[in-house]
C-alpha cells in the first residue's frame, strides 16, 4: 500500500553537492518519521539521517554539518542535501519509513576522482 521511490543519485568529484529525493505513494494516515540509510560496498548498512512526525532531526556523526534532511509533506516527499561529499560517502542510498518500516529501493551516490 505504500512504497517509497529514491531519486538524485550521481557520480561527482569530491567536494561535490547532490540532492536526493524520496517520494512517498500511497495512503498513510499520520505524518510518518523517515529515514536515510547508506550501504557500501562490503559495509553494513548505516543510519545516516532522521527526521520525525513532529519535524525533529537527527543525523549521523560522520556526516554532522554536511548533510541536511528535510521534507515537503505536502508533496510527500523527503529529501537529502549532501554537500562537501567525500570518497567515503559512496553508497547506495536508501529511503526508510520508519513505521511501518518500508524500503526504497535505494539510488547510487558516487564520489570520486
């Protein structure tokens, strides 16, 4: 009933900005928390960033004062702005609604020389 579609992956140089988005379909009552999760290659998945029902946020110590979260509820929509990107930042990023727990299939983010 609700799925959850990433956007705004890319390969760029380090130093770099991408934007990434997540749309949410389908019905949902209440104002969901979401999340931004990351996987590299060979690495356990990671939390990277949250934002809750009441617009709160958080974010992983690794990536603390580069990358912001954000959403436009009346578009549905969760965003991620990354900036100053580093090597280590590569992965494929996935969006998550936190409850129910829902997955997007995740976009690629590519950094490097």
């Amino acid at each position: 009933q609700v799925q959850l579609v990433e956007s705004g992956g890319g390969l760029l140089q380090p130093g770099g900005s991408l934007k990434l988005s997540c749309t949410r379909s389908g019905r949902i009552g209440a104002i969901p928390g979401m999340g931004w999760y990351r996987q590299a290659p060979g690495k356990q998945r990671e939390l990277v960033a949250r934002i809750f029902s009441d617009g709160s946020t958080n974010v992983a110590d690794s990536v603390k004062g580069r990358f912001t979260i954000s959403r436009d509820n009346a578009k549905n929509t969760v965003y991620l702005q990354m900036n100053n990107l580093k090597p280590e930042d590569t992965a494929i990023y996935y969006c998550k609604n936190i409850a129910p727990p829902i997955w997007g299939q995740g976009t690629q983010v590519t950094v490097s020389s």
